[in-house]
C-alpha cells in the first residue's frame, strides 16, 4: 500500500480532541502543536516536529483522541493508517501489548497534567524552538524512511 503525503496550513487541524482515532501521522516538514481546550482557548502540551510521529497513543488503547493536533506552520504528513500496523503488532507477545497500552494510558494521564498544571499557572503562550531543534530533528530524516518502509 503506497501511503500517500497530505499538507496542512498553519492552524489547519489534523485532528480534534475526543474524535476516533484511526490512524497515526508521521510529521515530514513543519511543526504541531499538541493543545488541549481550556476555557476560552487551549493549552498547548507539545510541539512535534520533523520525523516524529503524532496520534500513536490511540493505536495501542483503541480510544478516541487526547488532545488537538493544529499545524502551527506549513506541514507535511504521512497519514499511516492503524490497520496497516495491525500485522506488524499482531504477532507481539500479550504482556508487550499489555505494556504498550500501560504506557498509552500513563501518556494520555501526564497529558491531562501537564494541561491541569499549566492552566493553573496561566502559561498559554506557544512554546517557541530553537533553529538547533530543527536542525537535529532533520539530522533523522533517515528514520523516516525506515517507518514507511516498514507499513508498506
């Protein structure tokens, strides 16, 4: 199955928080902002980059999203969808399936956290990062290619 790039515009969502969750993005180019809503707006929890990947959480507790996932530049994705995954994690052993879902559960916790914490501190601001930040993550650019060979 050849897994296709969609593009977002700054403030284009690529998911709502509380919608299904089907599948898992692998960011290319550009920056994410992972925001949960508060009164009047949103916090954000995480800005995701280049290489890495958004929306996996879902994949391994089979819930609906934990938080917006909002293009806070032009970005560039590969949508993977979780059925494509499924032969790849099927043949795990339970006890790690039992851990990836531990850990999925704790994520979506520390999220809900973070958003308490930073509510009650006022610290809506956007995080901004480094040119050093960037400049690491494209060093990976590599590892991209290595999780699309792989749901192929």
């Amino acid at each position: 199955m050849a897994l296709e790039t969609s593009t977002f515009r700054t403030g284009e969502a690529l998911f709502h928080e509380g919608s299904d969750s089907k599948s898992l993005f692998l960011i290319k180019v550009g920056r994410i902002s992972i925001r949960k809503s508060v009164d009047g707006g949103y916090i954000e929890i995480a800005q995701i980059g280049p290489n890495q990947i958004i929306g996996e959480v879902g994949f391994f507790d089979q819930r609906t999203r934990s938080a917006d996932a909002v293009a806070v530049s032009y970005c560039e994705a590969v949508e993977i969808p979780y059925e494509s995954l499924k032969p790849i994690f099927d043949p795990a052993p339970d006890y790690l399936k039992k851990i990836m879902t531990g850990l999925a559960s704790r994520l979506r916790e520390a999220d809900e956290v973070i958003r308490e914490l930073k509510e009650r501190l006022g610290e809506n601001e956007i995080k901004i990062h480094t040119s050093a930040e960037a400049e690491e993550s494209n060093e990976d650019e590599s590892e991209t290619q290595k999780i699309l060979k792989q749901t192929e």
